[in-house]
C-alpha cells in the first residue's frame, strides 16, 4: 500500500494544488477546492494496465484504413456515433437523473444480437436489471450483468467474460484502490476513467459510460472526464414528454451535429424516425397563434408547432413567459415586433410554447415565434399549410438560416404549400425546383403584410 496524502482539487476543472486556495488559477472560479485524501500508486498498482507500446512513423507509411466499428443495432445511435461504436472508444452518456440513460444503454446491449455484452452497474441490483429487461424484451442473451463498483474486479471479469462490449452504469460510482477519497469524487473518477480509457485501448473492447449531470446541467464530475473519453453524448429531454434527444458534444469518430430522437414507452425506448409527424400536434382546428416552423437539429429537419397567447396584463407588470425557447431571446423579439412594426405588446402578457417538450436554438424559428405572437394579438388565424423559416434582427431584418434546401423539402414531404423564407435565402435556391410555394420576405413588416 502506498502513503496517504492530502490534495486539493477544484470542482470546476480538476486543478489540483498542495494547499487549499480561494480562487483556482487554472479555471478562475471562486471557493472550488476541495479536499482529497489519495495515496500515491506503488509500481505493482500502476502495473496493472499494459500500454501498446508506439514508436514514432513516418506519416505517410502509416495506413489511414477507417477505425473499426461495430453496429449498435440501434439507426439512431448509430448515427449520432458516425456510424457505430468505434473499437476501443469510450462514449460518456451523460443526462439528468430519470432521463432514461439506463434504459437506453440496456437496451442497446438486449438488441445487439450476435455480440457479448458486459452490463456492469453499481446502481442497481441484477434482479432490478433483469426487471427492466423483461420489460424492454430480451433479444440476446449473450448479454451479462454484473454488480461491480471495483475497477480491477471489473477488468478481471472482463477478461474471463471476453465482451465483444462493455456498459457501465455510472462513472460515480466506481472506485479504484490507489485512490482513498469516496466514489463519485473527483479524483476517483479522474483515476477510474482513466483506467477505463487505458483498458478499452489496451483490449480494444468499447466502453459506455454513464454520467450524471450536476443541477447547472454540466457532467458530474471534472472537465477532465470530457477531455478523456473519445464522445461525449447527452441525453435530454423533458421528463414530462415522452420525447428525449440524444445529442452529440463530443465526437472524435464522426460530427457533433448529428442527433437520435427517442419517444419513452412502457416498454422501453423507441426510435423515431419521422419526428416532424408527431411534433405537428392534432390540427384539425386551426386557432390563432399557432404557426409551424421549419427546423433543423443537428442535420435533420424537423417541423414543429410554436404556439402564442396574449392576452391583457391582469396586473400592473405584464408577464412573459416561454417553454423550449430563450426567454430572453422572447423579449427581443417583442421589442422587435413593438419598435418596427408598431404593435402594442408592452402591456400584454405573452406566454410563448414549443409543442412536444423539446427546447429549440435554432435561431430559424425567430419568424415563425413572431408569426404566432402577431396571430395572437390581432385574433387572424395561420392556415395549416404555411410554415416559417428565418432569423430574426434587431432592425427588424429577417435574415437567412443554415440548410434551406433541407427545410424546403421537408416542407414539401409533409404537405405543407406554402413556406416564407427570408429573401436572401433566395440566392442559390431555384424556386422552379419545388412544388411547394416559395415566399420571401425581407422585413417584419412584409411579414405583417403576409399575415394580415
Ligand atoms: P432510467 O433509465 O432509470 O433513467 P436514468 O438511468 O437516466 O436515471 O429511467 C427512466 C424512466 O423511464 C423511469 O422513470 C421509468 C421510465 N421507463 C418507462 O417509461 N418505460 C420503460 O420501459 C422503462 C424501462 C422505463
Ligand atoms: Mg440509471
């Protein structure tokens, strides 16, 4: 065993320092340290890993051939992946707690039929897993759960197991012996994952990780643990709605644009693959204040459903309120709309909904936002078969947005005979080329015009 020593670590960023300090020098956040007993590894404790050994190459005799990658069974985690899981990669899924992440990763291993799977968790019991299993429906059964926190033990099953992948539900909750402090510290999973990243690269078996993801929405844990592991994926949503979205942050296989959408049901997660379809809620009734924008996450388009309601401010302070969209990008645009157009908003309440629970930044929905707030408060309904795809400025400019070809066609696909456009969006597109009627538009005010 080794001598005990005490370290600091900041929470932030994992700097670490002999002595407790106020303000971290690395990340510059206040009142971060933290303290940590760890003993320093003894030469038998660090020689538990092997490391390829890598001699420096010529880069032109080194062959490119593509990195190896397994199928995941799975069309959207694939696609998020770029392509499927990369041997010996570690993946971080990290989302708030109830999310889905265990449901989705066991899944994933229930489906990958053909592959052995090791579904390592230090959260809940093999019954609790075999429970869910049941539930989701086992389709292979090469698939081996453990209960395991230890890290060496993990590797020794490993190594008698001979997964083709290894699942690991949570980085929390691991712990190493080299290192003293509790699981779930910060040196604990620096040292864990770590480990985890040398043995994947060593055996060239894949890793999925858990994380959790403190209240501010950042990853527990360290910076550190993003810049170890190859892709970091979060998984997000509105618990409410069955609808969650798996993003990509990191990705140093493939694109970090790509996104999977995912729909909770009693029996597991399924994958949706024409989002547009469910995200256009039943409207059979057209109302005021609904317009339909024409979206883009990640790569893929997607048409959804923004809803408006103004109504007289009951008291002296009109309230503004916004579900899936930027409250304070709500107020610019009401500003906008009040200063260029002449619309009187300042003393109405403005409540302002995404359909289906999902949060949007794609700045392309600013038209159809207004679309939906001048339909409200001048009581004119939208016809069902306009949608909206712009961007919005403070001179009241609309302005054009990313892949305007894709919300063009995805329009056209679902039916839709109308779509308003900034005029610059014009430049490199044929109007000729689609059916569905092209309208541009340069200011709010034709916007208006367009409505009204
Ligand atoms: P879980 O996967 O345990 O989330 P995490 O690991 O991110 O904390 O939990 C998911 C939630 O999903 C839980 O509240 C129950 C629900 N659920 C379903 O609705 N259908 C299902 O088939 C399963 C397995 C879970
Ligand atoms: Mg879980």
């Amino acid at each position: 065993m080794a001598k005990a020593k005490t370290i600091y670590f900041c929470s932030n960023c994992g700097h670490q320092s002999g002595k407790w300090i106020g303000k971290c020098p690395s990340c510059g956040e206040w009142n971060t340290f933290e303290e940590e007993v760890i003993s320093k590894p003894t030469k038998k404790d660090a020689g538990n890993i092997k490391l390829i050994k890598s001699v420096p190459t010529a880069v032109q005799d080194i062959s490119s051939g593509n990195e190896k990658r397994i199928n995941t069974n799975s069309i959207e985690l694939n696609r998020v992946l770029g392509g499927g899981l990369v041997l010996g990669s570690v993946v971080l899924i990290g989302g708030e707690p109830g999310i889905g992440k265990s449901t989705l990763l066991l899944q994933v291993a229930l489906n990958m039929v053909g592959k052995k799977i090791l579904y390592i968790s230090g959260e809940e019991s093999q019954q609790q897993i075999k429970m869910r299993a049941d539930r989701i429906g086992i389709q292979n059964v090469e698939c081996y759960l453990l209960n395991e926190t230890f890290t060496d033990s993990i590797f020794k099953h490993s190594k008698n197991v001979k997964p083709d992948l290894i699942v690991i539900d949570s980085i929390q909750t691991l712990h190493t012996d080299i290192i003293d402090s509790s699981p779930g510290s910060i040196s604990q999973i620096r040292e864990t994952a770590s480990q985890l990243q040398r043995y994947a690269k060593s055996s060239n078996i894949p890793v999925l990780l858990i994380g959790h993801i403190t209240k501010d929405g950042n990853l527990a844990g360290p910076k550190v643990l993003e810049h170890m592991v190859d892709t970091v994926l979060q998984f997000e949503g509105d618990r409410h709605y069955g609808f969650r979205i798996l993003r990509s942050v990191k990705n140093r296989f493939g694109s970090t644009s790509e996104l999977g959408i995912y729909e909770m049901q009693s029996n597991g997660l399924r994958e949706v693959l024409n989002p547009s379809e469910i995200l256009l809620s039943n409207r059979d009734e057209i109302a005021s204040g609904v317009a339909i924008a024409a979206m883009v996450e990640g790569q893929r388009p997607l048409l959804i459903e923004t809803q408006a309601l103004i109504s007289t401010a009951a008291f002296g302070t009109p309230q503004r309120s916004s579900t899936g969209f930027d409250l304070r990008r709500l107020n610019m645009l009401l500003a906008v709309l009040e200063k260029r157009s002449g619309f009187r908003i300042s003393s109405k309440d403005v409540f302002l909904n995404i359909a289906g629970g999902l949060k949007v930044d794609d700045p392309a929905i600013d038209i159809a936002v207004a679309a939906a707030i001048i339909s409200s408060l001048e009581d004119v309904e939208i016809p069902p078969n306009i949608c909206f795809a712009g961007e919005i400025g403070l001179s009241g400019e609309i302005r054009t947005v990313s892949h305007v070809e894709n919300r063009i066609s995805e329009a056209e696909k679902l039916g839709f005979e109308k779509i308003i456009l900034s005029k610059y969006s014009l430049k490199n597109i044929s109007k000729k080329s689609y059916k569905i009627e092209i309208i541009p538009v340069r200011k709010v005010r034709d916007l208006v015009e367009v409505l009204l």
